[in-house]
C-alpha cells in the first residue's frame, strides 16, 4: 500500500470523511522542512507549495501553474487528480464530492487562522462543513521521522548586522501595543522572532534533500506584552552560551516550545494581536478564549525597512557575491568551448567560487541552474539523472543566492553561450528595458508595491509579450529571501504593501517560452530617498553584469544605454584589481562592447 | 439656535451619545439629492461627500483633503472641529471622547453594511459601541422639506442605446445566480436597476442648488431571483405608457417603493447576494434574517463592461461634445483678448455651445471653471459671488460633461489666456506625457487598474511631481460619470478591479500648485482589444484640442509628438467642415503649430 492508500484506510477506519493536506508545517514556513513534508509523503508531490484534499475514495492536489507539470510527473501510480490552485478549483471539484463528504478535518497546527477562513468559505459554498481534527492523521502513521535540525545551535545575531538591539526593538513593538490598547502580542512567524529577538542559526549550510533552501532561523514562538516582558518558546540548550547571557540581560523569558499552547490557555483575559496570515488556527482559538484576536503584522512590516546600519551591514555580501558571479560567468566563457557542461556542474562551480570566501555560509535558495527550455519554466531546479548541458541550448539562466552574516543574495543571470538568435536578442533587450526602468524609477512615499509592477512590463507588454511572475519580493537579511512587499499584478494579494525606505526589493523580470528558452535578469535594489523632497528610488545592491551579446542597442533609449555604460564601467572599477588575467580581460570586453554601443537616430 | 444645535439638544432630550452623520442618502447614492442632504443640514458643508459625528456637546466632520477648506470656511460659527477623513482620524477623534459617549447612533438606511463594518471596528479600537438607531433624529428635526424630482417621468432606455434588452440582462444574472446557488438578490444599487431594467429619466436637465449634477436615473431598488422573476420597487404612475407596456411584457412585476422592506422581512429561507458596499446595513439586516447574505457586484461589474453596440451609441455623444468644446475654446480665445470673461460666463458659454445641438440633455457635472489659482483646487466650482475673471490668469482650467442618450462625456482642458511661463508648460507637457502614455499603454488581459495607474504619473514623478487624485475611473452612458474600476494608487479601494473589454475609462493626470495654477487634462477612452492576441488597449473618444502653446516639444519623445499631431490632424479632418470660418482658422493654427515642433536630438 502507497502513502495515499495508507491514509485512506486510515480515514476509513476511524470513520473521517476527508483530510486537507498542506505543505506547510506547524511553523507555517515558506519552505517546509524534512520531517514535516506531509504533503509529499501522502502525495510524492516534492514541490514548496501546494495542498492536498484526501477523501476515504479520492483524492486531489491543488497546484499552482509552475508546478503542474512535476505534479503529474511525481503522482504516477496514485489515484489522485491534479488540479490548478485556488477558490474555483477546490469548489468545483469539492462540489462534485458532496455525496462522499459532509464534514472535511484539517490539522488546525498547520493550518492558518486566514486559510481555515477560505477553506470554511469554500465548504459553505459547496455545502461542506469544515472541522479540526484532534491529531492529524498523517502523524498516527508516519512515525520513523526525526528534524536533524531541532536541535541546531542558536547564535546571537550581532548588532553590527542586526542593526539595532533586541531590547530596542521589543520596546519599539511594546510601544506599539500601547498605543493599541493591547495587551500581547503572539510572534508566530519564526522569521519575526529572529527578527525580533537578533537569533540565528547556521542552518543554512546546506540544501534539504530535495534541493529546497534552510533558513538561518530556528524555529521558534514568542510572545511580547505591552510593557514589554517577553517569552521566548525555544529549547534553551540550543542557545550558544553568549546568546544565553545576553537573553538574560535583555529579561527575556525562556519558556520550552511546549510550553506555548499551556501559556496560550492561561492568558488573561484582555485583548491581542499578532499575524494571523502566519498564525495557526490552532494558535488563534486558543489566544481568542481569553479575548479578542486582532489581525496585525507589526513585527513583519517594522522587519522590513531596514535600517541605515542594516543596508551597510549587507553591502559586503552583494560585493562578494557580485565578485563569485564574475568569476563564474568568466570560467562559464572560457570554459563552453572545450569542454561539457551540465547544469549540475554550473551549479556547483558557483556555489565553489562563492565558497572560496569563508564569509560564505550556504545557499539562500536551490541553484535554479537551467539551459534553453528548462529555463522557460521559471521555477526549475536541475537533478542530477536529467540535467542538461549548456553546450547543447543558446541561452542559459541560472538563479541562485548566497546567505552572508547581514545579507541574502538572490539574483539571476541570462548569459548566450551559443549564438543567440534575434529573438533572444529581442526579448532580452526589453526585460533589460523593464528592469532598468524599475531599477531608475523615482516616485512619491505611499506608492504601492502594486503600482510599480507595470513599469517593468511596459516594454514587453508593447511588444505584445509578458512574464507570469511578480516583478520583485521583499528580501531578508541572512535570513528568508522572500519577504513582503511583493511587486506584483495581484492587488489583493497579502504581500502588495506602501514601499518604504529601507526595504532591499528584488527587481526580476523575465520572458519565458515554452520548451524553447527563458530569460530572466534579477538583482537586488534598496529603497533610498528620491532626489526630490517626498519622493523615494531605488540604489541598485547586486553586482550583476549584463551580456552585451543580448542587447539590441537600437531598442534603447539614448539614457538607457548610458545607465548600462554607467554601471558596467561601475562594475570594472569595482573588481578589475580583484580578478585573476583571464576574468579580467573577459570582464574588459564585455564593459567595452557596452562602450562601444550606439542607439538608432531619433526619426 | 443653529441645525447642529437643535440636534445636539435632541440628542440630549432623548438620552443618545452621539449621531454619525453621513452625506449618503436612502440610496446610498454618490450625490445626494436635496431634501436627502442631512449633512449639509446639520453642519452647513456643501460637499458631496464628507461625514460628522455629532455628540451632545462636540462635534467633528471628517473630509478628505480636497474638501478641508471649504469644510472650514462652512462650518465658522459652528462648534464643530474639521478632521480629515478617514480611519486613524476618527479613531484619534473618538478616543478622547470615550468618557461622553458609550454608544455611537447610527441610520442604518443611509449606512452601508460595509461603513457599518467599518464604524463597528472604529469603535471597537476606541471602546465605544456602535448601534443602529430606531429613527434618524435629524428627520425629527428636519420636517419642511420634498423632494421635487420624486415623481419625474421615467421612460423606456431604448435598446439602440443600452445593447441588450432587460429580459437578457436578467437572464444573465439569473443564470450567475443559479451558478452559485443563490436564491435571489437584491440590487440596492440605482445605477444597477436602470441599467438591468433600461429605464431613465430626465432628471439631469439641470445642476442642483449647490451646482451638482442630477443622475438622469431614478432612486428605485429591484429584486432578481434566480428564476429570472424581476421586482421592481417604483411608483408605477411614473412610468410613461410605453414603458409601462414593456416592462409589463418583460414580465417585471411592480411594488411600491416602501413595499422593500416587507418583502424583505417575509423572505423564504435560503441564500441571498447583493452589492454590500451599496446595500443599507438596514436591508440587510432584514435579508439575513432569511439566511446567508453574501456580497455580489455581478450587476455593476456587469455593466460596467459595456457591449459593442453600447460603445457605438456612445460615439455620436463624444463627437457632439468634442464639436462643442472646439467652439467654445475658439470663442475663448478669439474674445479674452477684448472681454472680460469670468469662470461663470465660461461655463454658461460652454452650457450655451452644448445647448446648440438638441441630443443636449443636461450637464454630468458642475462646471468646475477654473482661473489660475481655483485650478488648484482640484474640485473647485465656481459661485456668482466669489467668480474669477480668466483675463487675470495665464491659465484656465474647465472640467465639465454632458448627458446625451447613450453617452455620458466628462472632459478637461486646459489653456492658456495670457502668457504661459516656462513652469506652466514644463508642468502641461509632463501632464501630457502621462496622458498619451497612458492612452496609449498595451497591456495584457487580467491587468488590474491598479497596476496602470503609475504609467500616467512616471513623467512627473520622474520630475518630482504629483497629483493627489485618481488618474481615472469608469463612465457610465447617460449615467453618472463615475463607475468602476478606478485607476488610482489605493490597491485596497474598493473599485479596483480588472480592465475588462468595453469598459470606458477616464484618462485625467493633472498638476496643482497651491495658491498659483493647476493643469488637468481629462479624456474618455474604451477598452479595445490590443493589437496582440491576449492584450488590451485603449481607443480615445473623446475629441478635445490640446493646447500647443503649452508644449515644449524638447520634452517629447518622437514617438509621442507624432502621437499628438496625428491626433490633431485627426481633429482637423473631423471638424473643419462643421466649424464657422473664424473657428476654423483658429483650430488650424493649434493644428498647425503641432506639425511645426520638432523633438529634441537624441545625444
């Protein structure tokens, strides 16, 4: 019997209508680790998001456009349907199991207090109750598991990287909570708590075994009251002894991470907030016996703008990354001609050049290291049986980030390894207009994230042409490289938020068809203030360069190419002394062709 | 004793905290009628929007930015405190008062479910309860007062104009009711039942005491159920004959208009939808006693979409406006040099030109007749008493409309009288170069108006400028002027939503510097199919000259300057032969100095 069969006669057994299977964990991660991939041990379904419905005689996965494909690829064998993500999808397939389904359980620890809302709207709509089960029926037969991480070594976050101290910035949300009226606020989202608390762990060496990033962060709860006593719901022997004196010098409670739902049970009686996108429903019930729970991402939104101090702490790690990716895209030049490489290889040669500094500690994503039509699905990762070889594709993407003390890089380069053809030459030229053009824009405080996403669209979508992606996210400091605000077409989506000085936003649009190529150019900018009073832009982070064998000077404007002129000879200036003979002189002749470009003749 | 006074001693006599006041009517309606404006009663601001809470001994009204000043100017002498709009703002109003007031008194016929929701969580954050209350204590007050357009004539929208007949819109949203397994729905909205029932009136033959329009539409409300069966809520002795007959054969039964709440009160149990931003919390209090209340735009959304046929009936309207406009701006500049004008006698003028051609049946809006420093006020209408004379300004600005069967037009222009200064056309130009962006923007199907809303403000911004309004919104066709979507920055405004085929939108980026001058320029486009598969576009409709004199042409672009004298041409070819000889020579010299500019060379 497969996994699915198994929990099928499970739910049989024990007289359970359905099961709703998330990828998220009990932490309700972005990226699920190892022991809490419920959905790919019932599924096979490997991917970072998706969710499952498990009836005792059916079964569906609900998948977003990226990973369709891998859906049905991963679930041969299994009798489960696969299915688009989102409202319309789950009601009409939901619909048609009436019959079959009067009450459907979830798991209210992996289940979001926002997403129970959707999932109970789309079981009125289908005439389906939706309830918490008392324990998920996944773990009563999934037991030979163990998290090799829970264990992992707490440090304390320095305040050179941090920016400001854990004392100042629980004061700042205690504060908050005054002005509020409120009583406490529960910190959910294990990136708030390292945020909040300056913590951090070194879990980031390396990627989990389907590929997916680890964060730097332990997994962990706390929990402020408004006159700033704090409770921090971790494993103390985690703590490294520095990072144990100064929690006790700050008066932060250290309770185990059991602890929380008893603490949660006993609150007064008052009222509390926290980020209920990121807050167990589980969680949430129990906070809302002892009062009213209010909806508030403070400690997101403050994590967000970064201050002076943090934007400085994270400048070496662009520098050292922008000089890994140099000297890789210089060995990929001199290396495509003589010998064979696969996406495998490129990979790891980068993740080798960055490895060469000790301040590296790991990847901050997958190497989404992709040639010709893997590149056309923006969310592939290579593995080792089918990688392709670049030598064999015109064009080659590959993304991929490092986490450094103080900065996440995450960028993307689309270099011609082959002869381009026009086309690429084409659509490369206007993702490069479109993500200048974001890069260069100037606009007003209170601009929204969504506003800005179709500046960099404008010269595809001229062209007829357009990418189904966010222009950019929000990114963290050695920490998650997604974070809020998103720069993306969805205005309704929870990540569209005002910009705001201090953020690092990446700037990544793309074009991509399918089973032929993509391209995709992403580098990171910090929001600095405008050269007009009230207005804010951005300084590009990321030292990236640009392949001039993919630029049509004639479809540039004569201040376009001088920005391009501009930042190559930037970039020369920058790491000329630090490359050996032959990543010089490849980096020469790319900073001159730039040069060398003229526009076409206004007409 | 003034109104607010006799309202405060009412308040006193019969034990209430305190009122919340809206400007919004029974209907819920954007511009309130006469005898409906309790508002304007109460606290003297003459407005169309604005909202006061009014305790037994304090007062505030709250208006959005626009309004403060003359909400100032109204209010002196009475002690009532003038606060922005908005949430933050009555939050920190209310706070203070927490010791005089437990329970704020609300009307739930003129409160939408949504306000109500709003107020009850602005309450909340200030410990103040929210309740409705029995009568409205104004209308206890307020006795000597009729409504004059009450019992007009509504008449048979023919189908030429509305596209398709109500017994076809009814089915539509019968069959979307079925869909979604709704028993009925209740459109509370008045520009939703004329446009589902193709009925009008002729209300808009005049602006109203304080110079707003008047909808050409009746204040009535329907019912659909999903089998298609229609209530009408009207006095049927306004229905003229023909009308009668058809809405007989349509088989749409009639009910007195203050049959809705017993019909509502006697509802069958089950599922019901309406629009709940425009449904009176009163109505669906009554509905929910029926069962599940959810909230459904589907007939706004529906008929903010208009058919091919609707866009057909609506060109001979902008052409017959875009004649009008060309002779008024030519009698402007052809007698300013030997007459005084004021902005009053120019939009009489305007009025008068208009009047000239019979389809004329009224203004859409108040003439907001500008000289010099009014333009800066962005909803400045002029009085009798406080008029400008245009002579003294170097700029006009004159932003009007008019209803035509099947066309509701609302255009901008601005010109210079006297001589423009360097700052005047740097401003004009960068305006222009948003408006033709934006008229020009292709963009894929999906693309919400949100995300437009930056293509028409980046050449300002890229100059440090801004405008505080919206850069468009949605039109009705012998309507009011303003529907969904809007193309504003606000992502979580309820009228952003997606740019769909036939939608006619508002295209109005403008410059205001206080005190000095403002520019705005306002043009009606459709949406059309782009000239790529899966895209959209613009088509402009309306036909109004811009001003060269307030070009600089070494900001343009070829591209745009080519724009703008092919759009001139097109004027010129459109019009010459149906202008007098004097008109004629002054629209070819504007003609004329477009064809001479020349762009800048590129560097």
């Amino acid at each position: 019997m497969n996994h699915l069969e198994q929990l099928q006669a499970y739910l049989r057994a024990h007289d359970i209508d359905g099961l709703v299977v998330p990828s998220t964990d009990e932490y309700l991660s972005e990226f699920t680790r190892e022991p809490y991939k419920r959905l790919e041990w019932a599924t096979r379904f490997s991917g970072s998001t998706g969710m499952a419905i498990v009836l005792r005689d059916d079964a569906a996965i609900f998948v977003d456009g990226r990973y369709r494909l891998q859906a049905e690829r991963e679930t041969v064998g299994l009798a489960i349907t696969v299915c688009d993500t989102g409202d319309a999808a789950q009601i009409e397939w939901l619909s048609g199991k009436r019959e079959a389904v009067r009450t459907l359980g979830i798991d209210a620890r992996v289940t979001s207090l926002n997403e129970l809302a959707r999932l109970e709207r789309i079981g009125e709509s289908c005439g389906i109750a939706v309830a918490s089960l008392a324990a998920n029926p996944i773990d009563a037969i999934w037991t030979d598991r163990e998290d090799a991480l829970s264990g992992s070594e707490i440090f304390d976050y320095a305040l050179e990287f941090a920016g400001r101290s854990a004392a100042e910035k629980i004061d700042r949300i205690a504060a908050h909570l005054g002005d509020r009226g409120v009583a406490g606020h529960l910190v959910s989202d294990p990136e708030d708590v390292a945020w909040l608390l300056n913590v951090r762990t070194d879990d980031c060496r390396r990627l989990d075994r389907q590929g997916w990033q680890i964060l730097p962060i332990p997994l962990t709860r706390a929990f402020v009251a408004d006159d700033g006593r704090t409770i921090w719901f971790v494993d103390a022997a985690r703590l490294a002894p520095a990072l144990r004196e100064r929690v006790a010098a700050d008066g932060i409670v250290l309770r185990e991470p059991e602890a929380i739902e008893p603490f949660l049970r006993q609150l007064p009686q008052g009222r509390y907030s926290a980020n209920l996108g990121r807050t167990s429903a589980g969680h949430a019930a129990l906070t809302r016996q002892a009062g009213a729970l209010t909806d508030d991402p403070v400690v997101a939104h403050t994590r967000w703008r970064k201050t002076s101090q943090e934007i400085a702490a994270a400048r070496p790690g662009y520098d050292k990354d922008g000089l890994a990716t140099i000297r890789f895209l210089a060995w990929l030049h001199g290396s495509i001609g003589s010998q064979n490489i696969s996406e495998m290889e490129a990979a790891a040669r980068l993740h080798a050049f960055r490895g060469e500094d000790p301040a590296y500690r790991g990847p901050s994503m997958p190497f989404m290291s992709s040639a010709g039509p893997s590149a056309a699905m923006p969310h592939y990762v290579p593995k080792a049986e089918t990688a392709l070889r670049l030598n064999d594709h015109p064009l080659f993407l590959l993304d991929s980030g490092a986490q450094y003390l103080g900065c996440s890089t995450d960028n993307t380069l689309t270099t011609a390894l082959g002869r381009p053809e026009a086309r690429h030459v084409q659509a490369h030229t206007l993702v490069i207009k479109g993500w200048i053009a974001l890069a260069t824009a100037i606009f007003p405080v209170g601009t929204s994230s969504v506003q800005l996403d179709a500046i960099a669209r404008q010269p595809l979508w001229d062209a007829g042409m357009d990418y189904r992606h966010g222009t950019g996210h929000g990114v963290g400091n050695y920490m998650n490289i997604h974070e809020g605000p998103h720069i993306r077409p969805q205005f309704d989506h929870p990540m569209i938020a005002e910009i705001d000085l201090g953020m690092i936003i990446a700037n990544e649009p793309g074009l991509y068809r399918q089973g032929d190529f993509g391209i995709r150019v992403e580098s990171h900018m910090a929001v600095v203030p405008g050269s007009f009073e009230g207005f804010l832009a951005f300084e590009t982070l990321s030292a990236l360069p640009i392949d001039p064998n993919l630029i049509d000077p004639t479809l540039l404007s004569a201040a376009e190419l001088q920005w391009l002129q501009d930042y190559h000879r930037g970039l020369w200036g920058r790491y000329q002394d630090r490359l050996d003979e032959a990543a010089a002189a490849w980096l020469a002749d790319w900073v001159a062709k730039f040069d060398a470009m003229r526009v076409a003749e206004a007409t």
